[in-house]
C-alpha cells in the first residue's frame, strides 16, 4: 500500500507526538512526582492543602496522558489515517484539558511556595526543603513540562487538520431590518475523509 504525502505527515507527527508523550510522561513521574511527594508532606502540615490535592492533580495529568496514548496508538494502528470529527474533538479536547491541569498545578506550586516562604525557614528545616522542592517544580513544570505539551498540541493541530478536510460546507443567514441593525449569519463545514 502507497502512503500519500498526507499520510506520511501523519505518520511523522504521530511518531513525533508519541515520543513527547514518552518524554513527558517518564519526567512528569520521576522528577515532578518526587517533588510532589516532598511538597504535600509539608503542605499537609501547615494545613496548605486538603486531603492529596497535589497527588490527585498529579494522578488526574497521567490520566490524560495515558488517554492520549491510548487515543494515538489506536489512530497508528489503522491501515489508513482516516479521523473522524468526534476522534479530532475528542483528542483536541484532551490535550487541552491536560493543558488547564497543568497550569492549575503550576497555580497550586505559586500558592504553596508562597505560603511556605512566609515562615522563614532554613534551609536545612523540613520547610525549607519543602520550599526548595516547590521552586525546583515550578522552575520544571515552566521551563520543561510546559514547552514539551504546547509542543505535543501544535503538532495534534497539525494532525488533526492534516486528517480532516472539509468535504462540504454552507453559509446561511438572514438580511433584514432587525432590532439592533444586525443580520444572522450561519456558517456550517461538515468534515470527511
């Protein structure tokens, strides 16, 4: 079977796609994950967080990202790259959501360092570690983690519009004098292999 051109993009920003994943999911575990664990002890003890906040947030990001996996390995495993409006919507709205996950971790770390640092510790102290393990995890999730999923949804952009092309659309609308000298506009695309 010949692949088009269309296909071998595809196939490329899957593979691309799949290594970030890989990237972002063994650093996430290893580096964050470690800090996550320091963070929460710390948290918990000056009454910061409830519960396992930052160890469900940190779960609910693997999730997604196992999804997303799951989403990818299922679109390479099909003999031709057809994605259906609902797989690119879906996909879409996954790496988006890992997107505001992150962000709402990275809000939690500000929250935590900043309150931590307001009791003056040491170094050495149990604080102060906790203290440097929120800087490390900030400094991480900014400079590493962040670029590597805006990364991973450029590319899924790519993909996704690479897929679906417009197999047929419309415009509608009404002229007219209306209450506020506005008119209706409809702009309908229907997607297809």
């Amino acid at each position: 079977m010949a692949f088009s051109s269309n296909d071998r993009t595809a196939r490329s920003d899957l593979e691309a796609l799949s290594k970030d994943l890989e990237q972002f999911k063994a650093y996430f575990r290893e580096q964050v994950g470690h800090e996550i664990s320091q963070v929460t002890e710390a948290a918990k003890e000056f009454r910061l967080l409830t519960q396992d906040d930052l160890v469900e947030l940190a779960g609910r990001i693997e999730i997604l990202v196992d999804q997303l996996q799951n989403m990818l390995g299922e679109l390479r495993e099909r003999e031709g790259f057809a994605l259906s409006q609902p797989e690119a919507i879906q996909l879409a709205s996954t790496v988006n959501t890992l997107q505001v996950e992150l962000d709402s971790l990275i809000v939690l770390f500000d929250y935590i360092e900043t309150e931590l640092n307001k009791q003056n510790a040491t170094p050495q102290s149990f604080v102060g570690r906790a203290f440097q393990a929120v800087q490390r995890s900030v400094s991480s999730l900014r400079s590493f983690i962040k670029p590597i999923i805006q990364r991973i949804a450029q590319r899924l952009w790519r993909l996704i519009s690479g897929l679906l092309t417009p197999k047929e659309w419309s415009i509608g609308g009404e002229l007219g004098n209306t209450v506020w000298g506005l008119s209706k506009v409809k702009l309908e695309i229907k997607f297809g292999p």
